[in-house]
RNA sequence: GGGCGCUUAGCUCAGUUGGUCAGAGCAACCCGUUUACACCGGGUAGGUCGGGGGUUCGAAUCCUCCAGCGCCCACCA
C-alpha cells in the first residue's frame, strides 16, 4: 500500500499536481478521447465571467456544476466538450478602469483619449484574465483550453461584425431618434433590462401652470415641467372635456411654455388629477403621446449631465437643485395646490447606480417585432423560408420543446419577459467594445466593416456588450466560418448559469442563434440560484460578506468547496454557503481516504474470489441500485440528489455498516467468505471512485493513481459504472 | 398593476410521476478512545410538513381560499 494512505488527505499537497496530470493527458480536448470520431458529442460553453475582477462563490457554484456533468459525460463515453471564455463586460470593465485612473491620477477618460484608456483596459483586462483562468484551475474544471475564446479577441470580433452587417442588411437593425435610458454617471444609453428599479419616496406635487390654467396637474419631477408641450387627459373624463383642444400660454419659473390640451387613453383619470403634463423629451409615455397628438418632441430641457439647459433661474442647475427651485416658485407664486408623500420606482442603472435620465438620442436599435425571411429553419414550428420576427424565434424555441429549462417554470418567466419586450437599444456611448461598423461622411451613411476613406468618420459608439455574447454558443465554435466544430458541437446540448441574466444572455442567445443559423443554441437550460451568506444575504461587496473559494479550497480542499456548494442545492433556487459546511465536507474527502486505506490494508494478502457469496452478491445489489439512482438523477441534472445520495451511502451505509461487519469476516478463518468479501470491497471501491469523481475529481484521482489494480490509467477519462436492471 | 416562487425538526434545507417521505446536514444532549478514520463510532431529539376547505382508497406532494415572506417584470405622471 501507498504510505501516502497512513497520513490525513492533504489536498493542498495534491491538486495542483492532478490538475497538471489532467491537463497533460490532453483529454479536456473532446478530440483527443480515445475513439473521439465512434463518440457522440456532447457539448456545453462556459458562461464567460466578466474580466472585472476575481471569481466569486457564484462563479464557484457554476463551474462546480457544470464540471460535474461534464466530468460525467465524458465517463458516460460522449465526447464532452466544455468551452471556456471570459467576457469583457463592456460598460463594467470601462467603468473600473476610469474609477482607478480617476483615483490614483485625477484624470478622466477625455485627458487619456480613447486610444490610451484602451491601452489602459487591454492591461487590465490580460491582468484580471490570468487571475481569472488560474481560479478556473484551481476550481477542478476540465475545460478545453485549446478552444479558449474572449469576447473581444480577433475571431470573435470578426463574428460581431458579420452579425451587425447580416442584421443591418434584414433590416432589424436601424437607426432612430427616441427616447433612450440615459446614465448621466456612466454618460452612455443603457437597455430596458440594464435598468434596476428602487423604491424610493418621493413628492407629488399638483400645481397650475399659471394662475389662469383651467386644469391642475400633478408630478413628481416638477423640474420637467418647463419642458411641457400638452396636458394630457383621459377621453372619457368629463370633468376635463371642455377643454380639450384649447391652447395657453404661461411662462413658467422664467420659461415660456405653451400649452395644448390633448385627449388620450395612456392616462390614468384616478391618478393624482387626472391630468398629465406631458414632457416629450424627458418622458417615455410622454413622447408616445406626443407621437399621437403631432406635438413637438424637441423641447429638452435637461442635458446628458442631468442639468437643466433653459434660460432663467433655472439655468445650469442639476435636476434636484432644479426642482426645489421650481417647488418654491410655486409656492411663492400661489400655484401650488398639494404636496402629498409617495413612493414611486426609480429607475438607476445596474452598473453605476447612477439615475437614469429618459432623454432623446439618435441610437442604434434591434427590432424584434420585424418580419423577415428565415432562410434556413430547424426551430420546429418556423419552416425554413417563413416569413417570421426575432420575437417569434424566441417564442417558438421554448414553445416546440426544441430547448428545454430543467427548471420548468423559469419558462413562464420567459414567456412573460418576450411579451413585455420592446426594441433593443444596442448602442453605447463609452470607448470599450466593439466598435460600430457604421461611417458618416456629412449626411451619408456607409455601414461597413473597414472605413469607406479618409474623409469618414465612424461611428464613436461600441455595441452592447449583450451583443456579442448573443452569439457565444456559435461564435466561439468558428461561425461564421463552416466549421467541423459548428457541425459537431452546435447546438450545445446544454448551458448552465444563474437566473439573473435569463433575459441578458438566454434570451439574447435564442434570438441569434436562431436569426443567424436557425438552431436553438442549447437544448437544455438549467438555471442555478445566488449563492448568499450563512444569514441569507446577497454576497456583495459593501457588506463584505464574500468568502472567497480558492482561500477556502486552501484551507479544506477544492473538493469540500465543490461539494458544499453543490449538495442540496436544487436548481433554480438559492442556496446558502458557510465555513462550517464546508469543513464538514472535508471530512468527507477524508474518510474516503481513510475507506481506502482500510480496504488496501486488510485485503492486501486475500486473494479475491472468482465469485461473490449470496450474502456480498446482494450487497452488490444495492451498489448496483445506488448506481443506477444516481446515474439517472445525473442524467436529468438532479446533481443535488446524487450527490446527497452518494455521500449518504458511502460514508453511513459503506463504512459504517458494511466495512464494520467487515471486520470480523477479514479476519475469520472462513476463507472463502474472506475472498468473497475482499473482492466485493474492491469493486465496491472501485465502483465508489468512478461515481464520486465528477463530485470531488481531485480526492478520487489521487486515490486512483495510488492503488495497485486499477484498471484505467485516468480516473477522468475512466467509464462509469454499469448497473443490471431490476 | 402583471408574473414567479417560498413557508417541512433549534438553524440551513432535500423530498424527482401522490402510496416505507416524515428525511439529511449542522447545532444540542448522553455514551464510547477493541489498530481505517476523533477530520471517528453508537445512541437521543418526537416537526398535526404555515392555516382552512376540497379531490383521492391514500397528499408535504394535486385543486381552492386565507395569512406571512421573497423575487422578477411594468411608461401610473
């Protein structure tokens, strides 16, 4: 027997050692499994974690997972791949890297110029990326390094680019001026679902206009009512319908504004007067409703930098100032009627916090409503030729079955955010990303990947970084080449990742994959819930409550890591991590250690029987019946279960049980019992090893390596346990 | 306003198509150090599975209502 067995399992002492043994082998490339071409594929991608930072215990719990099946895919015999990547989270990592300049040298991003704050993400972005792979290392995962990709490098770009002229070229993506989400502190456009809302309190106010407006109206941003071009009412409401069609004229805090009144069904009578002033420029509804009544949308009022941009008193102010200003001009002037306490949804942004500014921009959209020709089709219930819309793409992916969520009712969820789903703003007025491929030389407009000439200028905006992961699944197996990895490995057979960005990423995937190849991208979605604190909290940075999981795996091994976070954690749900749990499941590794040694040492000078006696022959049975449960419960993504199943009955079963009552048969004088139950307790190990190993690869290969009769070099690549039917 | 969930032992949660599903881990208490492991073993705790009603031969598991809690979406100014 090995020595190694006669001390405690040190992980830190071997991981790092069976991680290079696994590398080396080459076998993380799918290609390079013996038999690769007889394999059927099985593939799935990484979702790439942003380049912003360190991985967290979220990151953990999803490479932990999605290592698990692919660990066992790969026994199962499928020529398993699993793709690795990391993601440049655009507005994030820009935001970073301007927030440390600005600290350490007092300089904003227009001192650097856009070519040097590239420069300055490019190294801090290679710097986060080797942190990055390292922990993915560290972590167990058996990625295919050697198809590694990164949203902004070159085979990656060249895939952006084609999309955006394909999709320009079916005209889904277009060019318009409207009412945009503006982050005055991150000064870009954001999408609807980059939008985070808070409730806050806040004001209503109800006022006149003047003291000759027939009509009160109410609102929570008064500073926006110099702006105002209408009053809105509902149709039907008969106090106010005399005056529909009227016009006034008022100057209003040293701004003259003039005043239609306009009839329409967006308003609420029961809300606040009944009336609306309508802001065209500063307001979404309010622009809607100036499109319908033919009224001017150029009134702004208010600048990117939420600053009041009229003449006056108000002038240069920022909005809050503004608005404090117009409410003691209101007063002062005897217009006010009412000041009630509410509290509304504001709207901030996800990356910076900052409060969106609903302003006009000429921006860049997707439109998901438009009808376009699919000329090749395999969603069922979309034939290729059909005429068809990105947001039936979307529909018809879920609907058919053709991609499923293992966590059924995420797809309610889905269907709920597709019915609510407007066009997509794609563009961003930052510096890092890809570039638009667009050129304007005075009033023309060339839309192409290299410049048009000297004398044109390209477009200063970058796509949403949601753009490009949109195209992942496919991006990163050669599209838009036709490669044998597209054919082979596209759709994936499944993609895991965390039920926050549903809509970000899944959605925008469908959408892609199906406008550009007509495949569903994946076939199974299996959504994991937040890993929180040992108190239920979001792990975050301001409460500190982030328990990093490589000092953890320092501390009790990679595999107790592994195993905390996955054991009982059922799809879709949240899930809770502490110290103490994982230090129980060092244990665990541990007296699989110690099984081992036991098995070794008392069966070393027995020669095995040829046959099982009835008594181990049934034991074996109920080996054979673990199997089975837990290869099912892997197969349908019930890795929760097997693992609570395997541990259940490895540790109280096996060792407490059988290898007890063991004891006494090892060392009898019945000697065929002795041979009998010796070879039952290799197999049984040998059997326990290979269904263990996709949970807690690092403990299992090292035991693996050190046994003497082990019938596959590489526990990793070894083939799972069979079972006989009952 | 719309949607999705949660409520099971002190704590954290499992419970897959309704029938050994009333469970696990941790914590607690008692006992044990005969050589695999003290990173251990044995034992103990009695939770009417949030509440009411219903379907069924049978429900934690399906339906309905009620009470708490959470999340997501939404242009109520």
């Amino acid at each position: 027997m090995d020595e190694k067995f006669l001390k405690p399992y040190s992980p830190s002492d071997t991981e790092k050692r069976i991680y290079e043994l696994w590398e080396k082998s080459g076998f993380f490339n799918p290609d390079n499994l013996p038999d690769a071409k007889e394999r059927e594929p099985f593939s799935m991608v990484l979702p790439p974690p942003n380049v912003t930072g360190t991985l967290h215990m979220g990151s953990a719990l999803m490479l932990a997972i999605e290592d698990t099946i692919v660990r066992f895919k790969r026994m199962r015999g499928y020529r398993a791949l699993w793709l690795p990547g990391t993601d440049s989270a655009a507005i994030a990592t820009q935001a970073r890297v301007e927030k440390n300049i600005q600290k350490t040298e007092k300089k904003n991003r227009h001192d650097l110029g856009r070519d040097e704050l590239l420069k300055r993400i490019d190294t801090f972005v290679e710097q986060n990326k080797t942190t990055m792979l390292n922990q993915m290392r560290a972590m167990g995962a058996s990625l295919d390094w050697s198809r590694y990709a990164y949203t902004m490098d070159d085979a990656r770009y060249r895939s952006v680019m084609e999309a955006f002229m394909r999709m320009y070229e079916a005209g889904l993506i277009y060019r318009d001026y409207r009412i945009v989400n503006w982050d005055p502190k991150g000064q870009t456009t954001i999408s609807d679902d980059e939008i985070v809302h808070e409730e806050r309190k806040a004001k209503l106010y109800t006022f006149r206009y003047s003291k000759d407006f027939p009509i009160p109206v109410a609102t929570t941003r008064p500073e926006t009512k110099v702006g105002d071009v209408a009053v809105a009412v509902h149709p039907d409401d008969t106090r106010y319908q005399k005056y529909v069609g009227k016009e006034y004229d008022a100057v209003f805090c040293d701004v003259p504004i003039h005043i239609k009144i306009v009839s329409d069904k967006a308003v609420d009578p029961k809300f606040g007067t009944g009336a609306v002033g309508v802001t065209p420029a500063h307001s979404q509804t309010d622009w809607e409703i100036a499109d319908r009544h033919d009224l001017p949308h150029d009134t702004i009022v208010i600048n990117g930098y939420a600053k009041m941009t009229v003449s006056g008193r108000l002038e240069g102010k920022k909005v809050i100032e503004a608005r404090e200003i117009v409410v003691d001009w209101l007063n002062n002037e005897n217009l006010m009627e009412k000041e009630e306490d509410v509290s509304q949804n504001i709207s901030t942004a996800e990356r910076t916090g900052g409060i969106i500014e609903p302003l006009p921009k000429l921006q860049w959209w997707v439109d998901v409503d438009k009808q376009f020709v699919l000329s090749h089709s395999e969603i069922p219930g979309i034939a290729s030729g059909d005429a068809t819309t990105l947001k039936e793409i979307m529909r018809k992916s879920v609907e058919s079955g053709a991609t499923t969520f293992v966590t059924e009712r995420y797809k309610r969820v889905y269907f709920n955010w597709i019915d609510n789903l407007r066009p997509w703003c794609i563009s961003r007025q930052i510096w890092f990303g890809h570039r638009i491929p667009v050129w304007y030389k005075n009033d023309k407009m060339k839309v192409q990947v290299e410049s048009p000439g000297t004398d044109w200028e390209q477009d200063p905006d970058v796509l949403d970084t949601w753009f490009s992961s949109g195209l992942w699944t496919f991006s990163t197996l050669g599209w838009p080449e036709n490669t044998d990895d597209l054919a082979t490995y596209h759709p994936t057979d499944l993609i895991e990742t965390a039920y926050d960005i549903i809509f970000f990423w899944i959605a925008r995937m469908i959408l892609m994959s199906g406008f550009f190849i007509g495949q569903v991208p994946f076939k199974h979605i299996y959504i994991h819930g937040l890993v929180r604190d040992v108190k239920g909290r979001k792990i975050s940075k301001s409460l500190g409550n982030n328990i990093d999981p490589v000092d953890m795996a320092d501390k009790y091994g990679m595999d107790a890591v592994r195993l905390s976070l996955v054991m009982g954690t059922a799809p879709g749900t949240d899930s809770r991590i502490s110290e103490d749990k994982i230090r129980g499941y060092k244990h665990f590794a541990n007296k699989l250690w110690n099984i081992t040694r036991f098995i070794l040492e008392r069966t070393k000078e027995i020669t095995l029987a040829e046959k099982l006696n009835d008594a181990d022959a049934n034991i074996h049975r109920e080996v054979s019946n673990l199997i089975q449960e837990v290869t099912d419960d892997i197969d349908k993504y019930r890795i929760h279960l097997a693992s609570e199943k395997l541990y259940q009955f490895v540790w109280h079963r096996f060792a407490d049980e059988i290898l007890e009552e063991s004891k006494p048969i090892l060392m009898g004088d019945d000697k065929d019992a002795r041979a009998s139950r010796a070879r039952l307790l290799r197999e049984t190990l040998d059997i326990f090893l290979r269904l263990l190993h996709p949970f807690m690869p690092f403990v299992t290969e090292e035991i693996w390596q050190r046994i003497p009769d082990r019938s596959e070099k590489l526990l990793m690549i070894a083939s799972w346990p069979s079972y006989h039917k009952e």
